[in-house]
C-alpha cells in the first residue's frame, strides 16, 4: 500500500489566514453587543415603563400596565432586531469592497 505525504493542506502558511481573524472578531463582536441589547433592553424597559411611565406617571392599573409595557418591549426587540439586520449588512458590504479591491 503506498503512503502519501502531507497533502496540500499543510503547505499553506498560517499566516494567510491571519487576515480574516479580524473580520471574524469584528463579526463576533457585534453578534455579541446585539445580543446583549436583545436582553436587557427588552426586559429593563418592560419593567421600567411599567412601574415608572404607565403606574407611576399615568396612573394606570396592573393589569393595563403590563398590556402596554409589554407593547413597549415588543417594539423594542424590533428596533433591536432592525439595527442589527441594517449593522450587519453595511458590515458584510464593506468587507465585500474590501475584498474586491484585492
């Protein structure tokens, strides 16, 4: 039976694929900013506006409260959700330019 060598594989530097880890970085980065903002803003302005806007300024009862807070962390996961499509996409855009200009 005959044995091959190292193939192809190893005859690349580690070095070409250096440029990329910081597309990647760039990318985990911003996966990772979104998905703190999917959490906490969400939740913090659902009981925020719910005990300081809708019962505490606005006098509302409970259970009005919740309907409209929970309205409030609805539209907010959308806005969260919108910016990181619109980050993403001018993101993947210019690193598309990048590489084309290579």
């Amino acid at each position: 039976m005959e044995r091959f060598g190292p193939g192809p594989v190893s005859a690349v530097p580690v070095a070409e694929f250096r440029p990329n880890e910081g597309t990647l970085t760039s990318t985990l980065r911003t996966l990772l900013f979104f998905t703190a903002l999917m959490i906490t803003l969400p939740v913090g302005l659902y009981f925020s506006s719910k005990a300081y806007v809708f019962e505490g300024s606005l006098g509302m009862s409970d259970r009005d409260s919740y309907f409209y807070a929970a309205i409030v962390a609805v539209v907010t996961v959308h806005v969260v959700l919108a910016l990181f499509v619109y980050v993403a996409w001018n993101e993947g855009s210019r690193q598309w330019r990048e590489g084309k200009q290579d």
